[in-house]
C-alpha cells in the first residue's frame, strides 16, 4: 500500500509538523508500509525526497517517480494547524474517498477552535477555566474581560498551537499588547483564568477493536508556563507515567475517554488539563498531536510497553476497515 504522509501546512506550526511527518514515515516504514513525505505550503504540493522535491497531484492523488505514477491508497495526516488540524484537510480527503487516520472534518474543526470546544464540552460537565472570547474588528473592553476573567491570565490565539501567539498577562497595562500578539496569529483571541495546579497531558486512542489509553505524563516547565521553548528546546521536564495519586490518575484517563466519545474523535489524540486538588480541568483537546521521538504521546506508548510502529498499524488498519 502506497502512503501519503501529509506534512506541514500553512501555520506557524509547519516546521514542527514536517518533523513529524518524517518521523512517522520512519515508523510507518518499519511497519512495512511504503511511504512518501508530501509537504504541503499554501497551493504547493510536494513530494519530498532528500533534497528533492516532485510536484504531487493533489486532485489525483498521484505523483510520477520516473516513467511510473504512484497513486496513493492512503493518507496520513501530520499537519498541526490549518489545513489539518482545523478540518479543512480531512474533508478535502473525504471528497476524494481517500482512507485516512484522524478525526473527520467537524470533530477537527470544534476541537481546533479552542474557545467552542469548551463550550461545548461544559454540558457534560466538563470543568474548564472561565474564559472570554475577542474577534478581530469587534470591539473589546479589558476592564471587563479581567473583571471576568481575573488576574493573571492567559492570552493565546483562539485556533493555533505550540504555544504561538501566548501570553500570560499579570497586569492589565499588559492586556493590549498581549491581544495584539495573539491576532498575528489569529482571527479570535481567547482570554481564559490561570488555573493553578500540575499539568498532565493524556495520548489515546480508540479502534473497533480496543481502548488504548496511555499512562499520563506531568509537565513541570522550567519558564513561567508550556512555551515553544519548554516543549521544542528542552525547557521543561516531562514525566512519564506521572507521578500523581492513582485516584487521579484513573479520573483523567476517564475524563479523556469521555472527551473523545463526546467529540466523536478518530485516530490519536492528546487531551491536556490541569489539577488542581481534585479537581480536573480539561485545557484543550489535539487531534494531530506531535509525535517526533522525544514528543509526548511516542512517550506516553513506551510507557506502555508498545511500540509506534504497532499503534500506527492498528490505526490504518482500522481505518480502512
């Protein structure tokens, strides 16, 4: 089977989603699957080989590789951000009837938009911090907002990932400056309370065949929250499995389970929060997480005594079912 792995796409996040493509083509390979790493750049499609690169027929779904075209059986999805993240790649695969590994077009769309993920999660009793959502060209009172809110705060680009665009705010002369980041990034703005307690992040996922829910890791940044430096430069330490009660510990991996039912969630996913006492607050939901070696969830499945090769299998194999 001929496999498309789709990498990098048009946010910030496109560096980090080309590492991961590469490293799941590695896994994918080791799986005994051929694969080609195609990166994606606004209307560019290409087949990335070394330092080559072969222009890829995104309507087709092929590429030539000398005198012969390689048409592709499946698609995997690496892309952080728009268009894989935010649903608008999945449902161009859906049009194409081309087998692919994560969640559909609206559970990626909902889950990406941080601020309507919330939302709707909070009617099955979902706990998440209080929050208030700013878009471009509306109008926006900050005494208000932190009346809301409170101090601090964290401000962040209501669709984006990797700590792009974040800030915490400590005093409200900083709140403007802070809005004005997080739009270089985004359209919407979400200002949400800072929460604090430990932050556990839980990897997942569900086939016809079983649950895989993985041991839950603890990050204890060494900057003043999980920045880009903390996840990408070694700025934090990530412990896995977490060191936290056992109680809590199987609470979380109920509450990710729930999430992923409620959100109608395929493929991987990673489900943050923080805890607080007992008390566990959902932060948001990745449907395309990083899986670089060192990133969390490749953690999260040796810990568990598996391999990434295996897990991606069973997922494809689910998937074309």
């Amino acid at each position: 089977m001929e496999i498309a792995i789709l990498a990098g796409g048009d946010s910030s996040e496109h560096s980090i989603s080309v590492k991961t493509g590469t490293e799941i083509m590695q896994w994918l390979n080791k799986a005994g699957y051929k694969t080609h790493l195609v990166i994606l750049k606004n209307n560019e499609w290409f087949v990335k080989n070394g330092k080559d690169k072969t222009p890829f027929d995104r309507e087709r779904f092929e590429f030539k590789n000398g005198s012969r075209n390689v048409k592709i059986d499946y698609a995997w999805n690496a892309i952080h951000g728009t268009p894989g993240e935010n649903g608008l790649l999945p449902g161009y695969l859906e049009m194409l009837k081309i087998p692919y590994n994560s969640s559909a077009p609206l559970p990626s769309a909902m889950t990406f938009n941080k601020y309507v993920a919330k939302t709707y999660l909070k009617q099955f009793g979902i706990m998440t911090a209080e929050s208030e959502l700013i878009r471009r060209g509306k109008p926006y009172v900050i005494e208000e907002i932190i009346e809301k809110v409170g101090l601090p705060c964290f401000v962040k680009p209501n669709n984006g990932g990797s700590s792009f665009g974040t800030t915490k705010v400590t005093q409200a002369e900083s709140m403007r400056s802070a809005i004005n980041k997080a739009f270089k990034e985004d359209n919407e703005v979400i200002v949400e309370s800072f929460v604090k307690g430990r932050e556990v992040t839980c990897g997942l996922v569900k086939t016809r065949k079983r649950e895989l829910i993985f041991p839950l890791t603890e990050i204890i940044s060494k900057t003043e929250f999980f920045t880009y430096d903390a996840k990408y430069r070694g700025m934090a330490d990530e412990i896995t499995p977490a060191e936290i009660d056992e109680d809590l510990t199987k609470k979380c991996m109920q509450i990710s389970s729930e999430i992923y039912e409620h959100t109608h969630c395929r493929g991987l996913v990673r489900v943050d929060f923080i805890i607080r006492g007992n008390q566990v607050y959902f932060l948001e939901l990745n449907t395309i997480p990083g899986m670089s070696r060192e990133s969390i969830v490749p953690q999260q499945i040796r810990a568990m005594g598996m391999t990434e090769s295996e897990v991606l299998k069973e997922i494809i194999e689910d998937t074309m079912e």
